[in-house]
C-alpha cells in the first residue's frame, strides 16, 4: 500500500482532473488575464511532477520540451488541450512506480541538487506538490466560471473512499 501522503495526492490529482471533465481544447486554450489558460496549467503540473519524482527522485528527465514550455517563469503559451494531457498522463504513469516505493525514511531524506544535498526533503516536495494541484484546481474553476461554465464538480470529492485519513505508520486496508 503506497505511503498515505501519496494516496492523498493521488485523490488530489482525481480531483483536479474531475474539475476539467468536458472542457473543450478552445476552451483550455482561452487565456483570462493575468492567468494561464487551463492548457498551461496542466502541462505546468506535469512540468512539476517530471522535476519532483522523475528528475529529483530517479534522476531521468523523460520529456525535455515539457522541461522548458511549462517551467516556472515560462513564456505564456496556449498550448493544445491534447497535448497538456498526454505529457502529464506520461509523467505521471512514469512517476507512479516510484511514488509507490516511498516510505516515511525517504520522505525525510534531502533532495540531492546539483550533486549536493539541498534543504529541501521529499516529504516537503509531496506537501507542495499536492497543494500546487489545489491551487490550480481553484484557479481552473475560476477560468471556467469566467467561461460561463454551470453546474461545476463541488469540492472536496470522495475523500472518505478514496483517500481517507490514516494514522502515522498504519495503511487503510
């Protein structure tokens, strides 16, 4: 059974991908000023998982353009809704396998960074990882509203069965 903070951002991602359930590519590709269009925000998430797990945790960097297009401080760009889609289901399939190996010892342990030891531990990257989601889930709602979008997913979905609290140390089963 994967470590509990990883079934939360597994929910976390279920949920960001609930709340773009029928989205059409023009409408992942209209921009709102000052914000990205939701496009962009998925291939910024997938940007952030390939650093976290793919990069920072097995040294790999499977998608390079991902890499540039999507990265912190990247020019703006409306990318197809198609393509967002496949670089973050291929980022994060490849990610998974490592994800599920995760314990509490490697959570603690510092992220290697320029063949150094950082500040910075895993266990931190999965806690921001997970609230980048949020974050974005809240925005892309507000781009849909903006849209005129009706009868949006309410939030939070299905925690108590997919991803309900457990105790330090202890799996659901």
């Amino acid at each position: 059974m994967p470590h509990p903070l990883v079934l939360q951002l597994r929910f976390t991602r279920s949920e960001f991908k609930r709340a773009l359930k029928g989205i059409s590519d023009d409408e992942a590709r209209q921009r709102i000023l000052p914000m990205n269009c939701i496009s962009w925000n998925i291939g910024h998430l997938a940007w952030q998982e390939q650093r976290y797990w793919l990069l920072f945790g097995q040294g790999k960097l499977l998608l390079p353009d991902v890499n540039e297009t999507f990265c912190y401080g990247a020019p703006a760009s409306t990318p197809a809704l198609q393509d967002a889609w496949k670089a973050w289901n291929t980022i994060t399939k490849a990610a998974d396998p490592w994800l599920d190996t995760l314990t509490t010892k490697k959570l603690q342990e510092r992220v290697i960074k320029n063949g150094k030891p950082s500040r910075i531990l895993f266990g931190t990257l999965l806690l921001r990882m997970t609230y980048h989601y949020w974050y974005h889930i809240g925005e892309n709602m507000a781009i849909r509203q903006n849209l005129g979008h009706t009868h949006l997913p309410q939030f939070v979905g299905n925690i108590d069965g997919q991803a309900p609290y457990t105790p330090d140390g202890k799996r659901a089963k």
